[in-house]
C-alpha cells in the first residue's frame, strides 16, 4: 500500500488513482504534497520489501529491521494516544503484541540466528 500510495502521489492522474476512494480524506491531506509525501512513501514500500525478504530468509537483519519498523509504528500511535486522537492510537497499539512476539526472548528470535 505504501509503494501504491507513493505512485500514485508521484505520478498523478493514472488508472492506480482510483485506490484513493478507498480512503478520500488521506488523498485529500497528502495530494497538495505530491512528490514531498510520495517519495518517502516509494522508500518505505522498498523498505518493507527488503525487511520481507530477509525475513523470509530468516536473516537477522530482516527480523531487527521488521522488529524496528514494528516499534516505529507503535511508538506512532503512543504519539496518537498523547495527542489525543484516542480511536486511532489505542486501536492500533495491538501492534505492541506483534512486539512482544518478536522480542528476542521468544522461540522466533531462534528461527533468526544466522546472519
């Protein structure tokens, strides 16, 4: 979705740009931003293809970036949480269980031991 998202704010006016009536007031916040918001949304989209692979690998780098890009989101809706906006934060903070299961202490961390 990132990678879509950012193609179609870098490149307007395609056939891809129907995927915004899925969410019209997000395309109506980042649209006037065009290519400031796409580009860092085509980066996280090829950052998360690159954390998918080494963890399908089971790549110790692949499980510390997925366990990174995990905590990032969940320090994102503690951020929502202070700011106030209570739906969005506390509802997505379940993201903290995905958390906990990929902590080192857990029988996945054994699956990522080789480098």
């Amino acid at each position: 979705m990132a990678s879509l998202a950012g193609t179609t704010l870098v490149w307007p006016g395609s056939a891809l740009d129907r995927i915004w009536n899925l969410n019209p007031r997000a395309h109506e916040e980042m649209a006037p931003f065009g290519r400031v918001v796409g580009i860092p949304f085509l980066l996280l989209g090829a950052t998360l293809a690159v954390a998918s692979l080494g963890w399908f690998k089971r790549r110790r780098w692949g499980w510390r970036l997925a366990v990174a890009i995990i905590a990032t989101q969940v320090l994102g809706n503690l951020v929502n949480i202070y700011r106030g906006d209570l739906l969005r934060g506390r509802h997505r903070l379940s993201d903290r269980r995905s958390l906990a299961v990929l902590s080192p202490a857990t029988a996945v961390a054994v699956c990522f031991r080789t480098w």
